[in-house]
C-alpha cells in the first residue's frame, strides 16, 4: 500500500532532473514522518506499553493529538512553501499509518515503512530514466531558440510597420508566449538536476534582455495606437499635411537637409535589415553551444552598435535643425522622437541579446546542480558549479 502511494505522487511525468529532485524531497518527508512517529510512539510508551486489548485514553489522546498537531503544522509549512509539498504529503502518509497502527502496537516502525516506500520512488525513477526520459536543459534550449525566433519577427514586423503612415500595431502574442516559457523553465532550473552543455544560469541576463524587448515591443503598440489617432485627426482637418507632418524623420528647410531628407530613417531600415541576420547568428550559436559543435557561426556585435551610433548622430543632427510652426507639427514631432526612442532601445535591446549569447563559452556535457545550491550572486558561465566531466 506505502508503495502504491509513493508510486502514484512521483508518477514519471517530469524531466530527470526534476524527478530526481522530486524523489529527494519524498523520500526527506518520509524520514521526517518516521523520525516524529517514533517519537510520539516512544512517548506513547511511556503513557501504555502493555495489555494491547485494553489501550487506555491517555495513549489514544496523545497519538490523535500528536497527528492533529503534524497536520496544523504541515498545513502551516505547505502555505509558506509551496514546494515541499511532497515531503509534507509523505510525512502525513506515514503518520496515518504508522500512528494509527500504533494505537495498539508497541513496536518502533521503520523498516515495514522506509522500504516499502523507497521501492515505489525507484520504480518511478527507473520508468523516467528508460522509458520517458525527458532532460530539462533541452526543453529549456528549445524554448530560448524559439524566443530568439519570435523576437527577430517582432524586430521585422516593426520594420515592416514603419513603412505605413496610419499606425500599424506589431503583433507580440506568440513572443510573450515564448517568454512566458522561459522564464518558467528558468525558476524550473533553480530547482532541477541538469545533464547538459550550457548552464541555464547563463541564461538569466538573457532572459532579462528579452523582458526588456519584449516591454519596449509594448511601448511601440502604445506610440501607434497614437499615431492612429493622430494621423487621423490631422487628415480630416489637413489632408494634404498630413505625410509631412507624420513623417518618422522631419526633413528641416535647410539646403543640407533636403539633399538627403531621409538620413536616419535610412539608418533605421539599414539596422533594422541587420537585426534579422544577427538573431540568426544567435540562434545558430545557442544551438552549436547544446549539441557541442564547432563555434563557426560569428555574432558582430560592435559592428551592430555602430549602426546604433550612427542612427544616434544623425537624429540628433536632424532634431538641432528641425522647424516647428504650429500646435500639430509640434504634437507630430513628439510623436516622431518617441518612436524614435522606442527603436533605439530596441535596438540596443538585441545588440544586448547578442553580446550575452556571444560571451557564453563551449564546454563538455556536466551535471549542473539546482541553482538555489548557489551561494551569492549568479557565478560566472566559466565557473558554473558542476559535480562531474564526462
């Protein structure tokens, strides 16, 4: 019966790794619930140690007393943390049993208890290690791949956008999806046993580039639900204005401007166009990072920020001559530097991706610990803890 129920609350549905940790965290239960049922059973005896027919209310009162007191307190410590649920599940089972077997035995319980149970974990284990074996580290490389795909199709999609003058909205549903799963197979990690090439502890700062894209990507939605708007009220009142008045970049009545009116516009759409190739180098760089090929693909992150550098300059070029000459001009060129601000951090947003995935060293497979073990702030990729080199 105790195996069946260890069996059944570590059913092999995890990664290894997290059934490892799960087995672990039972198996602690259940000799915390061994521990305090000897304990309140040597108590016992001291009330009632013979005439097993005829146990007395003193003996029945402290084991029912005894059992209340580990539910209130078990109660107490699943609603503080969540996850020692399982330790606390077991140590219940086993004071079910082996208190209420104690009312009329004397004996001490271990072994008719531990045993028992232990085979039920091993079972489960064995049927996760060779039938549905399921490794954390890939389910996590395959959620940041595709978080890198879908945020170099935001980065096009806002390119794409800024070619139209009535506000055109990005669609962000499938990146936040992505993220969503890879902030959970991060907090997953802090907990897990991992078989792999790359720490997920490396991952982190990545994670955090990609809430900021992810939040600038937002931003940008918000600036053309106003363009919208704006572009709107200007074109019933001012048709033949409104081009001119909502262009991203201001072209300035001076002769220097008007021979090039679209300076950084062109930049942007220039670094923009970069962008898609340099998250295709990030994506092939985590994938040579997992399967441990060689390091062939090059991520040109100082090239990039040159790009960046540039758009900065001229923008600022074209704010210092830039004319302004009534209220909608003004409210257009407003709307302009928002968005322009909004690009520029996205832009340094993927340069960001990219310097983190490319700081990421090559390294043979490890067993990587949880990283709640960790002491301190993350280490860095080259002195992740590990136990063992294969």
């Amino acid at each position: 019966m105790h195996g069946y129920i260890q069996a059944i609350y570590l059913f092999p549905l995890k990664t290894i790794g997290g059934q490892l940790a799960s087995t672990g965290v039972g198996l602690l239960g259940v000799m915390f619930g061994l521990g305090y049922a000897n304990l309140i059973l040597l108590l016992g005896r001291l009330v009632q140690s013979t005439n097993a027919e005829s146990i007395g209310v003193g003996r029945r009162a402290l084991l029912w007393s005894a059992f209340v007191f580990l539910a209130m307190g078990c109660g107490y410590v699943r609603s503080k943390y969540p996850r020692a649920y399982l330790a606390i599940n077991f140590a219940m089972v086993v004071n079910m049993f082996a208190l209420i077997r104690g009312i009329n035995h004397f004996d001490p319980c271990f072994s008719n208890f531990f045993f028992v149970m232990v085979f039920g974990a091993c079972v489960s284990l064995i049927i996760c290690f060779f039938f549905w074996p399921e490794d954390h580290s890939s389910m996590l490389r395959d959620d940041i791949i595709t978080s890198l795909r879908e945020a170099q199709n935001v980065m096009q999609s806002v390119q794409h956008a800024m070619k139209f003058s009535f506000g055109q909205e990005v669609d962000i549903t499938a990146f936040k999806e992505s993220h969503v799963k890879i902030s959970a197979a991060l907090e997953e990690a802090n907990y897990e046993l991992s078989l792999t090439r790359v720490d997920s502890a490396v991952f982190v700062p990545l994670n955090a580039s990609l809430t900021r894209m992810l939040s600038l990507s937002r931003a940008f939605n918000s600036a053309m639900r106003r363009r919208h708007k704006l572009y709107t009220r200007i074109h019933f009142r001012f048709k033949d204005l409104a081009d001119k008045e909502l262009e991203i970049s201001t072209a300035p009545p001076c002769d220097e401007a008007k021979s090039n009116p679209t300076n950084s516009e062109r930049a942007l759409e220039l670094a923009f166009a970069s962008v898609s190739e340099l998250f295709s180098s990030i994506t092939l760089r985590v994938e040579e990072l997992y399967r441990g090929k060689e390091i062939v693909s090059t991520i040109e992150c100082e090239k990039f920020a040159g790009k960046i550098d540039d758009i900065r300059e001229k923008l600022a070029a074209e704010v210092e001559v830039r004319t302004i000459s009534g209220p909608y001009e003004l409210e257009g060129a407003a709307f302009m530097d928002q968005v322009n601000a909004v690009l520029l951090d996205m832009l340094e947003a993927a340069k960001d991706t990219a310097q983190i995935i490319g700081c990421i060293e090559k390294r043979r497979i490890s067993l990587v610990l949880p990283r709640k073990l960790y002491t301190g702030k993350h280490p860095p990729p080259s002195r992740m803890p590990e136990t063992s080199m294969i």
